[in-house]
C-alpha cells in the first residue's frame, strides 16, 4: 500500500513538471503540486503512526 502512495505522488509532481515546461497549463499546475504534496505528507503521517503504536 506504501508504493502506491508513492506511485500516485510521483504521477502528480511528474504531471506538474510537464505542463509546466511543456504545455504552461496554468491552474492546473498549482492543482498537481497541491496534491502531490498533500499525498505525501499524508503518507508521511500513516507511515510514523504505524511505526509508534
């Protein structure tokens, strides 16, 4: 389940990347960098919430 997290982080800073050097979409970048960052630090928080029970 950790990978997946991951995976769908990776999609979104990878997305943000390419439209802002390939299509300058505008919104939409600041959109995928919101939620790439807000998956990861979700993630974040699972993972040392599992590691201190």
């Amino acid at each position: 389940m950790n990978i997946l997290f991951y995976a769908i982080a990776a999609m979104f800073v990878i997305g943000w990347i390419l439209s802002v050097f390939l299509f300058a979409l505008g919104g939409i970048v600041h959109i995928l960098l919101v939620l790439a960052i807000i998956s990861i630090l979700l993630q974040m928080v699972r993972t040392t919430e599992k590691h201190h029970q």
